[in-house]
C-alpha cells in the first residue's frame, strides 16, 4: 500500500511536470514566431503604411491597436471597477445580487464573434456610428467587461475587514473608506485584472474586423468615427489569403510585434502593481 508520503512526492512531481509542460508549450510558441518574424522587422516595416498586399509596413496597424485598447479600457475599467465596488461593498447579499454575478459570468464565455456581431448591429448600424475606432473600442469594452468586474471583485474582496473598521473608527464615512482604504489597498489585483483584459482585447480579431476597419488602412484615424487598422486583423488576411511565404513572414511579424507590445504593457503594469504595494 503506498504511503502518504510517497503519494505526496508523486503528486509534486506530477503537478512540476504539468506546470514544466505548460512553460514550455509557451516558450516553443513564441521561439517559433520569433524566428519566423524577426526578419521582416526593419525600420521600414515598423513605420511605414501597407501600400500592396504584400508590401509597406504595420505602423496604422500598430498606432491602431493601442487606440482601440486605449479606447476599450477607457470604458470598460472604470465601468467593471465600479461594478465591483457595488457589488462588494454596497449590493446586499441576496437573489438580485446572485443573479447579477450570474449573467456577467455568463457574458464573460459568449464567443467573441457574437459581441462582434452585436457591435455590428447595434454600434455600426443602429446608433449610426459607422465601422470606426469608437464602434471597434465599445464593442471590445462589452467583451472584456465581465473580466474587468470578476478580477476586480475578487480583488476588492480580499482587503481585511480589520481595515474598513479601522477607517470607520476614525470617523471615515462608507465611501471614505472604500476610497481611501479598500480602492488603494485592491489596487495590486485591480492592476492585474485590467492587464487580463488588456491582453483579451489586445488580440481580438472577429470583434475588430467586424466594427473597426479592414485591417490594411494605410492611414491614422483622424477622429474616432474613422475606421483604424489593427495587428490581429491584418494577421489574420496575411495568414488566410496571402498564400505566399512573403505573406506569412509579415504575418509573423505583425505576430511577434504584437507579443512585444503586450509584454511592455505587461512589464509597465507589474511596475505600478508592485509600485501600489509599496
């Protein structure tokens, strides 16, 4: 009969190996688009407008795709903080707030494709604003906006009530208290949901080209009623209707530079994250 310990040991090494397999799955991806991409990346690449099909460069696609997250996280993370609050710090604990939670988890698993084709008829088409960055930012908000809330829920949650009682002793009010103590405090987890979401939004692709644009615009949104280009729509047509290795090579390259954008973003959030809990 095996003992405890043995069982133990066996489970910590199953639960490394997994945890090895999953690290590595990760590092072959992006190896693979490294080698793939890193030769189409020049400064011309970089900063120049898509003229052909397969010539010119991604920088609309770049400038376009941090517009739209900009776009995006402005609506959605004021939005899912404040929803979190309410629901933690105010909702009562009953039916109505059970039901709330269920319907955002619900939402939170509609296929992508869905909320792009609810943006398209009712952002593109019903309000009128036309395929452009503000229809391609709102409907990127309904998609990530129930990760925005659940993330920063949980966030919210784990500040000690010792905390807000130690604010009401002080004669803090309520909203002192969750503005001052509980909102600073869950700042750190509030962080990491809204870089969650920043990375779902980021690599978005039948949302976009459903209420964005085309993804080969060669030219910078003037205002936000103009259509914009972006990284994963333009990905996607080098990869599906390039048939060429020219067309595949810029589609790893939009890929890679893709990747190293979330992951200055990533780096810049861990900064203010550890910034906040100090």
């Amino acid at each position: 009969m095996i003992s405890a310990i043995t069982t133990e040991k066996i489970v910590k090494c199953l639960l490394s190996v997994t945890a090895l397999i999953s690290v590595a799955i990760l590092f072959i991806i992006v190896i693979h688009i490294f080698i793939n991409g890193v030769g189409v990346l020049d400064l011309q690449f970089l900063s120049d407008s898509p003229r052909r099909f397969e010539e010119g460069g991604i920088f609309p696609q770049i400038v376009g795709t941090l517009l739209l997250v900009a776009v995006c996280m402005a609506f959605a993370a004021p939005i899912g903080v404040a929803s979190a609050t309410y629901l933690v710090e105010y909702a009562p604990d009953g039916l109505v707030t059970k039901s709330i939670r269920f319907f955002v988890d619900c939402i939170a698993g509609i296929p992508s494709i869905v909320i792009g084709l609810f943006g398209l008829a009712f952002l593109v088409y019903y309000l009128g604003l036309g395929t452009s960055l503000i229809s391609g930012g709102l409907a990127l908000s309904f998609m990530i906006l129930p990760w925005t809330i659940r993330v920063s829920e949980e966030a919210i949650k784990t500040v000690p009530c010792s905390y807000r009682e130690a604010s009401y002793a002080l004669g803090a009010s309520k909203w002192q208290t969750i503005r001052n103590v509980v909102l600073k405090n869950a700042t750190p987890g509030i962080i990491t949901g809204i870089l969650l979401g920043t990375g779902k939004a980021m690599g978005e692709t039948a949302v976009v080209l459903l209420t964005a644009g085309s993804g080969l615009e060669s030219f910078l949104p003037e205002s936000v009623l103009d259509p914009v280009g972006s990284l994963p729509v333009y990905l996607y047509i080098m990869a599906t209707q390039g048939h060429t290795s020219a067309a595949y090579n810029r589609a790893y390259g939009a890929a890679l530079v893709l990747i190293l954008i979330f992951l200055g973003i990533s780096v810049l959030a861990v900064f203010l994250r550890d910034h906040y809990r100090r």
